[in-house]
C-alpha cells in the first residue's frame, strides 16, 4: 500500500469483503476495482493479474484436537480426519 500511495500520490484505497459464493459481480458491475482472490481464477471476462502474494498452506483445527500441539502435520496424519479438499498446491 506504501509503494501504491507513492506511485500514485492521492490514491483512495478501500479494502472490502469478496462474497464467497458470488466473488465477482462487485467486479463487473464496477462497485470493484480489483480483487486479491485465490488462483485459478477462471472468468472469460475477466483478466488475472500478477501473483501478489504466495504461502504455505497451514492447518487450522480446534485447540483441543490431538494435532494442535504439533508443529508439522503430515497428509498421513490427517488420513483419519474430515478435510477439505483445496486442490493441488504449487511449491
């Protein structure tokens, strides 16, 4: 936001929430400008951008589950859990 406000003095940037189940009709009707979202993004209409930010996945569970304490989880030990399933992850 630093380097935007730099770039281009007087900018106005609003941060706002992206309804889950309808993440671009504030796109196209232009109540949006642009949209961080997770990839693949895949609208004939609309037009994916630069990478702006890249991350590991993390596991988030309820601080009384047996693998809250741990550091590192592995796909086996998650076998005997409900998980959703993301996709493929790119390294």
């Amino acid at each position: 936001m630093d380097a935007l406000g730099t770039r281009y003095p007087g900018s106005d940037v609003q941060f706002g929430e992206v309804n889950g189940s309808d993440p671009f009709t504030a796109l196209r009707t232009g109540e949006h400008d642009a949209h961080v979202l997770w990839l693949p993004v895949a609208e004939p209409d609309l037009t994916v951008g630069p990478t702006v930010l890249t991350g590991s996945r993390v596991l988030a569970v309820a601080a009384n589950h047996p693998l809250a304490e741990r550091m590192t989880a592995s796909r086996e030990d998650l076998a005997d859990n409900h998980v959703v399933d993301l996709g493929p992850v790119s390294l």
